[in-house]
C-alpha cells in the first residue's frame, strides 16, 4: 500500500473516530439531562395528578355557566360563588357561623375519640371486658346517630353541647371497633417476644401493643373526622339559629345557590384540610412502619 493511501486511511479513520466521539458525547449529555430531568418529571407527576380532576371540574363548571347551559339558579357561575364568599365574610360573618361549627365538631371529635380509643383499649386487653360491653354497645352501634337528636333535644335542648354528644356517639363507634380490631391484630409472635423480655402488662402496652395497633386507630379517627362534620352540618340544618348548617338551610329556604355553594365548598375544603393534617400526624407518629405504597 502506497504512502498515499495510507494518508487518506489514518485521514478517514481520524475523521470516524472525531464523529464516534462526538456522537457518544451528546448521547451522554442525553442520558445525563434525562437522568436529571425524569425525576423531576416524576416528582411533579405525583405532586399534580391530584389536580387533573378539580381542575376538570371547575373548567366544566365555568364552561357551563359561560354559555348558559344551566339556569343560574340552579348553578351559579364560580366567580358568583366567589363574589358571595366575599360578601358573606363581610356582610354576614361567615368566620363566626365557621366558628360556631368547628367549636361543635372539636367537642364532639374529642369525646368520642377519646373514649372510643379507651373503651378500645380496655375491650381488645380483656375478653371479659369486650363480652360485658358487647351487647350493650352493639345494640346502640345499631341505632342511627340522627335518631338521637329528638331524645337529646328533650332531656339537654339544642344548644351546643346537645350537638357535640350526638357528634361523641357518632364519632366513638368507628374509633372503638378499630382499636378493638388493631389490638386483636397484634401479632402472637411480638407478644411472645416481650414475654421473653418480661415485659409487664404497662409496658407491653406502651412498647408492643399500642404501637402495632396506631394504624387501625388512625384510620377510625380519620373516619370520625368525617363523621363529625357530616352530622354537625345535619344537627344544624335539623335545629338550630347558628353554624353552617344553618346557613345552608337559609340559602336554600331563600334561593341563594350561590350561599349555598359557598358553604358546600367551605366544608369540603375544612373537611379536606383535617384529613390531611391527620395523615401527617399517623405519617410522623409512625415513621417507623415501612408498608406497601402503590
């Protein structure tokens, strides 16, 4: 082979070789950017799909309002809704009807999450205890909560405690049976292992029992949570002169969707808020707990 040739061979090599280093090159710029750019994708992916829905659902709202699909007083537009909120803040103290109803609510969630997790705890520790309390409770747990009010109306009136007991039995019940079925879900292994350890009964309690029993007891009071909004919305529609409830009867006695959005989006939103603050609480007060996530 002539020196020529081999000049335009090294050439020809050089020049593939410069091309291969280059195409390797942006094809690591790619993966690196795509490295860096599909996590944040994804984070914003899991941040925001919870979004797509509410958002549809306003978007459809303002559409069907804009054209005129729907009678405004059947559904007002959402910036009517907006415009009323505004005006019952300033002209009707809605902060005090809110105020009147969380009051309300915070006695009636406490009562009943408090004794539903004690009675709880003592019926899940002893069979004799759950067999003395168990026909009694059952037979209450039958009777709907609603059907309490007249025969709490006539022995205390309608006044805020009246509301709040009803609320304590609603609220007692889903908390009760589900620290009765987390304790009764404890494993025999962990028991076992604390009696190796002579554990006594406070502290097998407080170190095996209570711990592997917080995820039931969260899911009842988050369902008490609900409950407890749901029935002080339905005392104060039923009787009453103050809260919310008593706003949504107003505005429907009166015609006045718009009112009446605006305390339906106000309890959605307060009601929303609580689940998550308690979903943050169960989330830090057991770390610990490693579980399938989806």
């Amino acid at each position: 082979m002539s020196s020529e040739n081999i000049t335009l061979l090294q050439s020809s090599l050089a020049v593939t070789a410069e091309r291969t280093d280059r195409k390797l090159s942006a094809g690591y710029q790619r993966v690196a950017t795509r490295a860096w750019f599909t996590p944040f994708v994804a984070r914003w992916w899991d941040k925001s799909i919870g979004l797509i829905l509410p958002v549809g659902i306003l978007l459809g709202w303002y559409l069907v309002t804009r054209f005129h699909l729907v009678n405004p007083v059947f559904l007002p537009s959402p910036w009517g809704v907006v415009a009323s909120f505004y005006d019952m803040q300033v002209n009707q103290d809605l902060l005090t009807e809110f105020r009147v109803s969380a009051t309300v609510v915070l006695q009636g969630f406490v009562m009943g999450s408090v004794a539903g997790v004690l009675t709880g705890v003592f019926a899940g520790l002893s069979k004799t205890v759950e067999r003395f309390l168990g026909p009694t409770l059952n037979t209450l747990r039958q009777v709907p909560t609603l059907a309490w009010l007249p025969l709490i109306v006539l022995w205390i009136g309608i006044g805020t405690w009246a509301k709040s007991i009803m609320i304590g039995k609603a609220v007692f019940f889903p908390v009760f049976l589900n620290t009765l079925q987390g304790i009764r879900g404890v494993s025999k292994e962990h028991i076992e292992v604390a009696k190796i350890f002579e554990y006594n009964r406070a502290l097998l309690l407080r170190k095996v029992i209570l711990p592997a029993a917080s995820p039931s007891i969260f899911v009842g009071l988050r369902y008490g949570a609900g409950l407890a909004w749901a029935f002080v919305i339905a005392a104060e529609m039923l009787g009453g002169r103050y809260g919310l409830g008593y706003l949504l009867m107003r505005s429907q006695e009166l015609l006045q969707t718009a009112q009446l959005f605006v305390v339906i989006v106000v309890i959605g939103l307060v009601g929303f808020a609580v689940d998550i603050g308690l979903r943050k609480a169960e989330k830090h007060l057991l770390r610990w707990k490693k579980g399938f996530e989806g």
